[in-house]
C-alpha cells in the first residue's frame, strides 16, 4: 500500500527565515509526487510534479526536490502570504493511478 | 470564472438525513472526483469518473451514491448521515485519468 508521511506536522517561521519541509513516501513505483498548498477554507492548488530521482523545480520562494525515498520543499526567505498546509501526494505507476495524500505540513510565517 | 465549483459550501444536518452536494466543472476535463478531508488532514479518494462512467470506487459505505449526468457534473448523495460523515468533501476534476485534479473550494459537512 502506498504511504506518504509528512514532517513537521506544523511549523512556524519568522519572515525571512528559510526552512524545508519533508515528504517521506513508499510506492511501488513513482509515476509523480506532486505537491499542492491548501489555504484555510479553500481547496488545494497545485505547486509541482516531480517524476524522477534528482529533479528540482522552482516556483518564486518554492523549490521542490526529490530522491528516491522522499521530496523536500524548500522555502526561502519565506513572508507571511506563504502561510497554508503544503499537501504532498504520490502517484504510483499502475493502472489505477489515483493520488495518495499526506497529512501535510501547516506552514506559518510571523511578520 | 470559477473552474470547480460546488454547492453549498457548509451543510449542517441531523442524523439519518439524506443530502446531496452539487458540482460542476468548465475546465473541458473528461475525469472527476469526490475526495473525503477528515480532521487530520489526510484526503483520500472516495471516487472518480472518467466521461460519465464511475472508474474509482474506493472502500467507502454504499450510503454514498456518486451522479454524473454529464462530463461536466459530479454530485454525491449521502443517505441515512451518520456523525462520522462529518469532514469536508471536495470534487476535482483532471483532463484524463491519472493527470493531476483541479481541486473545489470544498464542502464542510457537519452531522449533528
């Protein structure tokens, strides 16, 4: 069975200050790791895909990575609008290819 | 412009009611979904219908019945609510199988 293991469960930073946060997976066969962030009271919204061992992908302060056991996404010199829960999830190779969740990472920057 | 939308947003309800939550995408997409959001955060498939036809149907109690009347609508009715229903729901869509889903607003259901 398909597992995705989010760490910290919360995290607080000051602005300014960079951190990673962690996305430990085990699937038989990685077709995609995907990465959303989800704002109170809103749905999902979608970062990034990652489908191989050593790819990185950026987005303004994002920067999402990934070996073969798990994803990082680091956040640089975060500010206070980056504050949400980032959701990973992991897609197996397979004919049922349906998303598997974390519990995500709630993501707070103090001004 | 909205490009997932479902209704309504909150729904209270009392025990053994029957309710339904509306959905409806203008993204063009041929596959939708229903996931389930408990309180610890974790979303889990509930089920997923590629142009009208159900191809995912999870473990998930047959009190809850999925609609598609056509490949731009998913609703889901909920008979006989227990307490345990209480989460939120979110519909998704995605341009086929296994592409990644757009994601509803969500809807808060609340069985009391």
């Amino acid at each position: 069975e398909d597992q995705v293991t989010q760490s910290p469960e919360a995290l607080r930073l000051q602005e300014g200050e960079s951190s990673s946060l962690n996305c430990s997976y085990t699937v038989s066969g990685l077709r995609g790791l995907f990465w959303y962030r989800q704002d109170p009271g809103k749905g999902p919204e979608f970062l990034f895909t990652l489908y191989s061992a050593g790819e990185e992908k950026e987005k303004e302060r994002l920067k999402a990575t990934l070996t073969k056991k798990e994803s990082f996404l680091h956040i640089t010199a975060p500010k206070p609008e980056d504050s949400a829960t980032y959701l990973c999830a992991v897609q197996a190779a397979g004919s049922a290819r349906q998303l598997t969740f974390g519990s995500g990472t709630q993501l707070t920057v103090l001004p | 412009d909205t490009a997932v939308s479902q209704t309504p947003k909150y729904l209270v309800t009392q025990m053994g009611n029957d309710k339904s939550i509306k959905c409806e995408q203008n993204l063009g997409h041929d596959t939708m979904y229903w996931y389930k959001q408990d309180s610890k955060k974790f979303l889990k498939i509930m089920f997923s219908y590629n142009n009208k036809e159900l191809i995912i149907n999870e473990t998930v109690p047959n009190r809850f019945s999925p609609k598609s009347p056509d490949k731009a609508h998913l609703n889901l009715h909920i008979n006989s609510l227990e307490l345990g229903d209480s989460a939120v729901y979110f519909c998704a869509s995605s341009p086929g199988p296994g592409t990644r889903p757009f994601f509803g607003q969500g809807t808060r259901l609340t069985v009391v």
